[in-house]
C-alpha cells in the first residue's frame, strides 16, 4: 500500500460567490462598494481555508469586476492609461484614493459631521457591545465622508481620539476619562487601542456602580415623622434605560439645555423586561406593556397607538402635567441654619433645593408677603394652566407666576442671581419655596455628579462623619511636584506625537533615574567638582565698602534673603572679615520682587583672571547639522551650585545693612565664575562634549540623528551629572525637539536662524531718547550681525552719532544714559532701516565639507563686506551668481581713520584678509575654497600661481602671506553680478562727501570762471558715482511706454510686442524726455571694469534705443564726469582709468617718456627715458627736442638683438609720421599694441 492510497480527496463547491459589481464611481458607491468587496474577499478566503484552492484563482479580480465602459472612461480619461495596461494594484490605489479624500475636495466641518451622527446607543445594555458599536460607527462616519486619509497620519490618529472622547455619553465617563488622562496616563490621548480599553474599563465600572447604589436604594425605605414608611424613588419601577445609573444625567442635561420644563404627557418611555405599566396593557390589560402583547400583531399595535392618540387629541389640549416633588405641609420648623431665599432683597424665606422639581414653585402666602413689602411685584398669568403632581399623586394647578430677584443665603455667604427668576404660585400652604432642576444646573449644582460620588464610595465609608473644622488639606509632598513636573517633560513628547511607545517608556525610565531634579535649591551639598580658587595679583590689598543705606522694601528684602542663605548653608555671617563688596538689591522686571546682586569690580581688578576659553557658538552649533532631535536643560542657579575654595570665602564677602555674609559657594559676579563654570562642565561632560551635547556655560543641548540615539544621549549625560552632583531644572528644560530655541538661536536640522521673538522686540523699540537706549539697541542688533547682509553700511550713521554723542565720556551705560540725543532725519532713517534689515535676517546653514565653499568679497571707499557660502552641486558650466548658494556667513565693516586713504587695492585686499583670520575655522578645508572678487588687481596679487614683485609695499605683502596655509582658487566676479558682498562697493555705496566735488574748484583761473565753475558744479557736474544716488531708479518698461505716450510719435515708428513704439527695431526714445535720457546715459557710461569712453557707450546705446542727437548728448555727458581723463588742445578721446598691465618676463614691455629738463648749457632740453618693466632696466636719451624720430631712433636701438616682440599700450601712437618708410617698417614690426580694456 503506497501513500496514495490514503490522500484525502476535498470536494469542490458547487455554490460561487459572486463580487460586487461597480457600475458608478461616486463616493457614497465606492464606500457601500468597498465594504461588500471586503466581505466577498473574506468569504473566498474562508471557503478556500476549508476546500483548499487557490485563493488567487478562485477571487475575481477587481478589474473583472468593473463595468467594462466604465474602467476604459476612467483609462483614457483619469489615470492616461489603456484598459490593457492598467493592472490590479493600479485600479484598487486609485479607487481607494478616491475613498479616502472628501468628496469634491470640499471643505467640510468635521466637528459638525461627528455631533450629528456620532452617537452611543444608550439603548444596548451590554456594555461590551455598546462600546465596540461606538467605535465602529467612528469608522464609518469617517469612511462614508472621506475622511480615511485625514486621520491616518499621526496627527488624525490624535485629533481621533479626541473625537471619540468628546463624544463619550453619559458625561460621568467622559468626565472619568479625561481625569485619567490628566491624572494617571495620557497615552491613550494618541492611541485609539488603548483608548477603547480605556472606555470599556471605565463603562464597566460605571455600571458596577450603579447596581451598587439602586441595591442600597431599596434596602434602605425612608420613613416620616409618623412611622409609615413611603416608597423611595428606587423602589419604583426602574426606567428602562442602559448604564441607568447616568441616563437620568444626559435626561436631565438635555432639559437643562432647552431650558424648558417636560410635560409628563409629552414624556417618551421605552419599555423593558423590568419596568411594568401602571395601568396594565392598553388590550388586554395584563401586567405587560402593549409592545409585549400576545395577542395582538404588529399592525393591530399601531392602530391600537393611533387610535388612542386621535381620542387624546379630540379631547382637547387637556393640561399639561408637570412633575413636583414636595409639596406638602412641612412639619420641621425653621431654624437658623436653614439656607433662605431673599426675595427682591425684601422678604426673607424658607427654600428647599429639589432636583425632582422641574419649576421653581412658590406658595400663595409667600407671594402676598412679598407684595405687601414691595409693591413692583406684578402677577403674570400664564397662557394656559400648569398642572404638577405632587408626592402621593396629589395633582396642583398653577395660573399665575411671578419674576422675582433671587438671593441665596448660604453658609459660605450670598449668592445672587443676576437676571429675575420665574416662579410657579401654588395655592397651598407650603412653607418652603422649592428651587427647581433648571435653577440648579443655572448656578452649577449637579445633584447627579454628587450621586455618582457617593456611589462610588466602599461600602466601610458609607456612613458619615464631621470632620474637624479647618482641616488643611493634604498637600503633595516636594518629590512628587518634582517628578509630576518631570513627567509633564514627557507629556509634552506625547503630545506632539513624535514619541511611539517604546520610546515614552524608555524616556519615563532615563528621566526618572535622574536624582538631580530640583524645582528649587534646598540643603543639597554641593556638586562635587573641584572648587575655585582665585589668586590675586602681587600688592593687593584688602577692599572693604562703607556701610549703604537702602529703602525699607529692600532692607527687608536683603534681611529675608539672607537669612534664607545662612540657613541654607550658601553663606555665613563673618563678623571678622577683612574684604567686603556693597550688596546691591535690583528689582526684576515687570514686577515688585528683587534679585540680589554683588559689585565684584574692585575684587576683580585684584584678580589674575583664569586663562579658559569661552567655545565659539558659530563653531560649536556646526556638530548639530543634519540633527532631527534635540533636548534642553537648565542648571538651577548653576553658579550657586559649585563650591568656593576656603581660601577665596573671604574676597568674595559682601556687606548689607545688617552684617558681612561670606559665601560658600561661588557667587554670581565674580570675574573668574562663567569660566570655571563652563570649564567644570565640561570636565564632569567629558568626551560627549560636542559628539552629542553642546555647552553653554549653565545651558545644555543634546542632540540626536534618532529618537533611539537621543535617549541615550540623554541618559548618558544625566548619569554624568548625577555622578558630580549637578541639579536641573525641569521647568526650563525640553525633550524631543524638532526646532529648539537655544541661546537666543532657532536650531533646527537646516540651519540656525535668530529668534523671532527677539527679533519682533527690537523692531518694537522705539526712537531713543538718549545714548544708553541707542547703544543698547546697536549692541544688539550687532550680536545679529552674522546673517544681516550690509548691516555696517545700514547702521554706520547710528554709530557715529553713538560715538560723537559719547566723545570725551566713559562709554558705560550709566555714563550714556545721562545724555539726551535726537536723530536727525537721515539717522531716523537708519534707525528704520536696521529695524528692516533685522527683519529679513537669513538663515545660516551648517558648514558642509562635501559641498563647494565659496567667499566673494567686495570694498568700496567707505565700507567692505564678504560672504561666505557653500553650494550643493557644483556647476562649472553654471556663473557663479547663478549657483544654489546656502548662507554660511557674511560679516561686513566700515573704514575709518587712515584706512579712508588706503589705495583701491589696498581696501579691495581688507576683506579678503580679515575673512583668514576670522574665519580659519571656516575657510581651512580640506578642498580649499573658491575666492571671488571684482577688482582684478587682487588675481594678481593673492594668485598661488604667479610670483609677486619685488616692489610690492610691505603691507600687501604681509597680507599675501597670510594666504599661503589655504587651499585656494581666485577668479573674478563682475561688479553687476558680485551682489551680495558689493551691497557696500560702488553700486550701493553711500553718497560720496561734498569734499571731494569741492576738489575741483581749485583749478579755476579767474573769479569769473570759479563762478561758472561753481555753478556748473552745483548744476550740472555728474557725481562721481552716478549710481550710487539715493534717487536713481532703474528704467521699466512700463515707464518707458508712459513717457513715449506724452510725446508724438515719429514717422517710421511701429508698435512692437511689448506695445513699445519702434524706429527700425529700435525703442523709441523721445529727444525730450531729458530724465530718462540721463538715466540710460548713467547705465551706458558704467560699465564692468571702469567708464566708458563716448565711441563704445553710444555703441552700447544705439544697439537698444533710438534716440536723435545721441553723439551730441554723449559728448556733453563724458565732459561732466569727475572721473574720466580729461586734457586741454586738439580732439581728445576722453577714456577712463583702467587696470594696469603687469609683464613678468624681461623685454616684453617697454615704458619710455619724454623729460624736460628746461634750460641748459648746450641744445639738449629733454630726457627720453625707456624702462623695462619686469628689471626695471632704464635708459636715458638725451635731445634737443620730442620728436617721434627721436623715439622711433631709441626704441629699434632698444630692440635691437632682442627677437621678441615689445608690449605698447600706445603701439599705434607710436608710429612715426616724419620717419622713413624702411624706419616706419622696421618699428613697427618690432612693437605690437595690446588694446586697453576700454
């Protein structure tokens, strides 16, 4: 027998299970769809669990459950695709995007949608069940309004959870719910898992409660005065609602709301197994309700209902039957300490709070009192009678009702209504006026709250006590503050949702196991870290203050303080002291509290200060690039943790009003304190210093790639402290930051920007009024400095008049704020525009090794600047200016005093040499940096690749030296495209000092001309930077077509695309539009590397614009401009200055000129001298006169021998006109012009 013999054979299944078949994609389709789809799935995966086929091949696929017109509709329109190509995955994403999204990507309320139709059947008594139903009928709500993709990130998950709580019934659980968040765990704030456990643990409860309390209800009958027990409310049939014992409160809420009473006739009551009808079946009546019936079907019912609600309505509108309480002879006599109603703050009387009473109910006596005391009470008689029921089935009618002003007399004294009450008059004799459930709820009285309460009470405390009077309640002890406060560290994580679970327990845990906690320092010993110790300088000598008076508030103050300091332990009274400095009291902002400071100055100027380094924060905060989390914490009072050496107790001594106190730890003020400070921390740190925490003397960032890596960052650094003894602050401390606000700095895992919060109040503060507010402000606006592109230039005219108004003064704070300024106009302006600039701060991104550094550097006569920047993905076919730049710097200055003289170089060279010794920790990198700057003399001087000349002046030189430890390339940048660090060159420069427009009228002749001079300076003379006018403005199309509009168009002129009038092509310029003319003038005669000369700027002009007599106007304007080189006689080119040309090579480039030497012995008058211009080589020729035969004669006896070319710059004007022709051949074969950069 094999093993085949014994193979089960499984049957297949005649029976098919058909899929839902789509014929229509709108969104209430697609949901109803999707879940018969579900179901269809789950019924082929259980017939293929039990038969054994294969579940792809027995599920029909979605594709094949389409209408066929429909999918290829959506194809060829939606998804761009062909029936045949698109698959399954493609069709089950698209169909459930359509799902998940609200429909027409309307903007919907969602609060709205879930008050409406997310509701807890009451009506379920299983408690299990109801609450499974709640959340399932969440699910569907969000599905059938697409919502599916709103809450399935983190966020929704959280606000869904919400959303649930929210609408939690009966608000007992809601109530328990939420104090359990607050109180216990908060986790389930954003996890629906949990939450649901949450509900149904607490719903449980809830219920046990009740069967609790309605078993003591019935156990315990109530009896009167007279011995005959009456019926609790109980003992009556219990109503037939869920969770009963909080169905009444959501009854009772909703009354409350409506602010109406219910009539009893109008009164819904649904029918359960327990409760039994008074009067039996409406049929039959047998002790059952009329639903339950036997003998009657369905529609017999309902006739039976509609006909007996057609005889109660032909009856007429009967009165309605209101429900009261106790409204029966009182038979306990009023004493004093009965709580009473004052009536229109008249009539004094008896109430009775009455949860059971709807109304509140006021007899016939009561009312005539009142009325006899006060005359304004009017009867209002009602639209038709109320009827109420009292105890004992007692029916009373009421007709009139009366509007009176409450006051409530209780024991913890008078509360009083604001708006007047109405009151039901009853005829009866009740002695008490009743307060109704509507007044009740009104002034915060929930008697079903109170209910709950003693519901849930054990059954030892049932009975009762008075408690001893004034009682002080239990306060928490200190270490449970402190971990609450602790706990609330990890609270705030979780509620922000960038924690999962494993990460809070671990985070509970590392946090918890810190011993260092503190909210305030107590009688902890100090940390244990070495002491300080202070060493005076030779011949010091013990300092001791006179005695100071101070104001009661802060005698009192200093006395209080420290007496709390001696107890503590920080201090000692040291009646022996020889040292003492004046304890000054100063008041903290904002408030009438102070704070204790010391003047250490005369201690400190006898102190050899400690040789620490403070860390450079720009350095330091580079180790946080890339970082996605971040932690914060704050030492308490950091200084006062650390002890004082008992060799340096007495110098820091300090007097008050009642005594000299020597301190035992290190006090605030000392000039070595923030040093050793920051020095221990460090130590007691180690080697986590700047691999996952950063330290700023008494203020620490951890920092982490991972939410894993942050914890034991965290852990790691707290075991440290508590290894020496340090204490934190929880209140000032963080954890799991995604963008930290640190040191005045917003970090993040881009970049370090300033904060918004200090950048908004110094935009706030206004003009100052004196020196101190100006100095205050600059001081720090300059601590901002590193991303305020041109802040030096911006602000120049605040700090000169800071300085000219502290001229001759001590520059301290007291000293400035003693001096009265007012800014004129053009400082306000400055003031303005720092205040502007502040608000454009940049961002600083992290230094990258990987990406291309790049630092582009620019001067101009008053001011320099350089940026520092780093770019991703080098381009080399890309301009520099068209690069991805990420700031990582940029720092800027103004030139005073004799570098106002320096030569052009000289300035354009400052930058590029302050950047090396600045920023080494920048710049030293292992790829070197590209050096970019639009003054091409500097190429030549700073290139690694050329050998600088000997003659260069010692300065450069020294600074050319400072290159030689970077890694380097030097190109240059035009002036146009150099547009950050040239903000402060020549194109945005500041107006050049009358001064030097003033030169110019030295070279004057006569009064008459000096007068034609002044005016033509005053009138006509250009500026020397014509682009550097305050009220120079670019020319805009637009402005362009405005003017053409204001004048006659030319014959020949057309309209062109950009609706400019055209003359061949060419944009019209009309002759008179004198101002725009000057402004094209302006652009056309600055260009990239000087001025322009008259041919190539009316070349660069007519190649855009048509303008008539352009020739003439280029004359004029060259002839005005300070700039340009201007000579008497004959028809002169003017052409600019331009750069020097440099040969390195020995008879490349000769330089000859004529000398006069005036009168002499012999003909000889004149001196050509020929110089070589790489060995300085010269030659002197004697002669009669300057003649070219002269020059030609000298230069081809020069060049003789040497078979290269020589370098001119005035090779054509060098040609001889008188010579031979074989002299004109041989010179000119011999010299070769380089044209000029113009």
């Amino acid at each position: 027998m094999t093993d085949t013999d014994f193979t089960t054979v499984i049957p297949v299944t005649s029976s098919a299970l058909m899929p839902p078949y789509l014929t229509d994609v709108s969104h209430q389709a697609l949901v109803k769809w999707k879940r018969e789809r579900q179901e269809y799935e789950d019924a082929v995966e259980a017939r293929c669990a039990t038969t054994g086929e294969d579940r792809t091949k027995a599920l029909i696929s979605v594709k094949n459950s389409l209408n066929r017109q429909l999918l290829e509709t959506h194809c060829k329109f939606e998804w761009n695709t062909t029936i045949e190509d698109v698959t399954e995955a493609r069709i089950v994403a698209e169909l459930d995007k359509i799902v998940s999204n609200v429909m027409n990507d309307a903007i919907i309320d969602v609060d709205s949608i879930f008050k409406t139709e997310l509701k807890m059947d009451m009506r379920e008594r299983d408690v299990k069940a109801r609450v499974i139903k709640y959340f399932m009928k969440c699910d569907e709500v969000i599905m059938q309004h697409g919502l599916a993709g709103t809450f399935s990130t983190i966020a929704g998950i959280k606000e869904k959870c919400k959303i649930l709580k929210r609408h939690l019934e009966p608000a007992a659980l809601r109530d328990a719910i939420d104090t359990h968040h607050r109180l216990v765990d908060p986790s389930s704030k954003t996890d629906e898992t949990k939450l649901y456990s949450l509900v149904k643990e607490k719903a449980l409860e809830q219920e046990k409660v009740f069967h609790l309390l309605s078993k003591r209800n019935r156990q315990q009958p109530r009896r009167t005065d007279d011995g005959t027990r009456t019926m609790r409310n109980s003992e009556k049939p219990p109503k037939p609602s869920n969770n009963q014992g909080f169905a009444a409160e959501r009854h009772n809420e909703a009354k409350s709301n409506r602010l109406v009473v219910k009539s009893s006739a109008t009164k819904k009551s649904q029918p359960s197994a327990e409760s039994k009808p008074r009067t039996g079946c409406f049929h039959c009546g047998k002790d059952h309700w009329l639903s339950q019936c036997p003998d009657l079907d369905e529609v017999a019912k309902e006739a039976l209902l509609a006909e007996r609600k057609s005889k109660k309505g032909a009856n007429g509108n009967g009165p309605k039957r209101y429900r009261t309480k106790r409204l029966e002879q009182s038979t306990v006599p009023v004493s004093d300490g009965r709580t009473t109603f004052l009536l229109n703050d008249t009539v004094e009387v008896p109430c009775c709070a009455d949860s059971g009473c709807d109304l509140n109910i006021i007899s016939r006596k009561h009312v005539e009192l009142l009325q006899a005391q006060d005359s304004t009470v009017e009867l209002i008689e009602l639209d038709e009678p109320v009827h109420s029921q009292a105890v004992g089935g007692t029916t009373l009618i009421s007709t009139h009702a009366i509007d009176v002003r409450l006051t409530i007399n209780t024991a913890a004294g008078p509360v009083r209504c604001q708006d007047p009450k109405r009151c039901l008059i009853i005829e009866s004799d009740e002695n008490e006026m009743l307060v109704g459930k509507l007044l009740l709820v009104e002034l915060g009285i929930d008697i079903e709250q109170q209910l709950e309460y003693l519901a849930c009470r054990g059954p030892d405390d049932d009975d009762s006590f008075d408690g001893p009077d004034g009682m002080p309640p239990c306060k928490p002890n200190k270490v449970e503050v402190v971990q609450n406060v602790v706990d609330a560290l990890v609270h705030d994580a979780i509620d922000r949702g960038v924690i999962d679970d494993y990460i809070t327990t671990r985070l509970y845990e590392v946090l918890h196991k810190h011993s260092g906690w503190r909210l305030e320092l107590g009688d902890d010993p100090p940390a244990r870290v070495p002491p300080l110790k202070i060493r005076l300088k030779q011949n010091a000598t013990p300092y001791r203050c006179k005695v100071r008076q101070y104001s009661p508030d802060k005698s009192a103050f200093l006395e209080a303080f420290n007496k709390r300091l001696v107890e503590l332990g920080w201090v000692f009274e040291n009646r022996e002291s020889r040292w003492c400095c004046p304890a000054l009291p100063v008041r903290k902002p904002s408030t009438n509290e102070f704070r204790q400071t010391t003047d250490y100055r005369p201690i400190n100027g006898m102190t050899e200060p400690i040789a620490g380094v403070m860390p450079s924060l720009e350095i330091a905060l580079e180790h946080c690039k890339g970082m996605m989390y971040y932690a914060m914490f704050d030492f308490l009072k950091g200084f006062w943790q650390l002890p004082l050496h008992r060799s340096s107790q007495e110098l820091l001594s300090y007097m008050t009003d009642k005594g000299v106190f020597t301190p035992t730890r290190v006090p605030q003020g000392s000039s070595d304190a923030a040093l050793h400070f920051q020095s221990t921390v460090e130590m007691v740190l180690g080697n986590l210093v700047n691999k996952c925490v950063i330290v700023w003397i008494d203020d620490l960032l951890v920092f982490a790639n991972s939410q894993e890596e942050l914890v034991d960052a965290t852990e790691a650094v707290l075991k440290k402290l508590d290894e020496h003894g340090l204490i934190l602050n929880p209140k000032k401390s963080a954890v799991f930051l995604t963008e930290v606000r640190w040191c005045g700095r917003i970090i993040n895992k881009h970049g370090i920007g300033h904060d918004p919060e200090r950048i908004r109040a110094l935009r706030e503060i206004p003009t100052p009024a004196t020196a101190a507010e100006l100095q205050q402000f600059l001081c720090a606006s300059t601590w901002m400095r590193a991303g305020l592109v041109d802040y030096a230039r911006v602000a120049r005219p605040l700090q000169e008049r800071l300085d000219a108004a502290l001229a001759g003064t001590r520059k301290t704070k007291r000293a400035a704020a003693g001096i009265r300024i007012e800014l004129t106009t053009e400082e306000e302006q400055a003031f303005e525009a720092v205040k502007e600039l502040l608000s454009n701060s940049a961002t600083l991104a992290y230094p990258d090794p990987d990406k291309q550094l790049c630092l582009l550097s620019d001067a101009s006569d008053r001011g320099w600047g350089l940026v520092v920047s780093q770019v991703r993905q080098w381009k080399p076919d890309v301009p520099i200016q068209e690069q991805d730049h990420e700031l990582l710097i940029c720092m800027d200055g103004n030139f005073s005093g004799s570098a106002l003289n320096w030569s052009v170089i000289e300035k354009e060279s400052h930058p590029i040499v302050h950047a090396c010794e600045r920023l080494e920790y920048l710049l030293l990198r292992p790829q070197g940096f590209r050096l970019y700057c639009d003054h091409r003399n500097i190429i030549f001087l700073f290139s690694p690749s050329k050998e600088l000349k000997k003659h260069v002046r010692g300065k450069l030189l020294r600074w050319s030296t400072k290159l030689l430890e970077y890694r380097y390339t030097i190109e240059h940048i035009a002036g146009v495209h150099n547009v950050w660090a040239d903000l402060i060159s020549r194109w945005g420069g500041k107006q050049q000092p009358a001064a030097r427009i003033h030169s110019a009228k030295r070279f004057t002749r006569s009064k008459r001309k000096h007068a034609e001079s002044v005016a033509m300076t005053k009138n006509d003379m250009t500026p020397l930077r014509p682009l550097d006018q305050n009220g120079f403005v670019w020319p805009t199309t637009d402005e362009i077509g405005s003017i053409q509009a204001l004048h006659v168009t030319p014959k020949g002129a057309v309209p062109g695309n950009d609706d400019l009038w055209r003359v061949n092509g060419l944009i019209w310029i009309p002759s008179d539009a004198t101002e725009l003319i000057e402004r094209l003038l302006i652009i056309a005669h600055c260009g990239h590397n000087g001025h322009r000369g008259m041919n190539v700027m009316t070349n660069h002009i007519r190649r855009l614009f048509s303008i008539g007599g352009l020739s003439r106007m280029v004359c004029d304007f060259c002839e005005k401009c300070l700039l340009c080189l201007h000579v008497k006689g004959g028809v002169v080119i003017p052409r600019p200055f331009s750069e020097t040309h440099h040969t390195y090579e020995r008879n490349h480039t000769l330089h000859w000129d004529f000398l006069t030497l005036g009168e002499s012995f012999g003909t000889s008058r004149y001196v050509l001298v020929l110089k070589d211009e790489a060995t300085h080589f010269a030659e002197l020729v004697e002669c009669d006169g300057p003649t070219s035969e002269v020059a030609a004669t000298s230069i081809l006896d020069w060049s003789e021998g040497i078979g290269t070319g020589i370098q001119s710059e005035h090779a054509r004007l060098a040609v001889p006109t008188t010579t031979s022709a074989v002299k004109h051949q041989s010179l000119s074969s011999c010299v070769t012009g380089q044209p000029s950069s113009y």
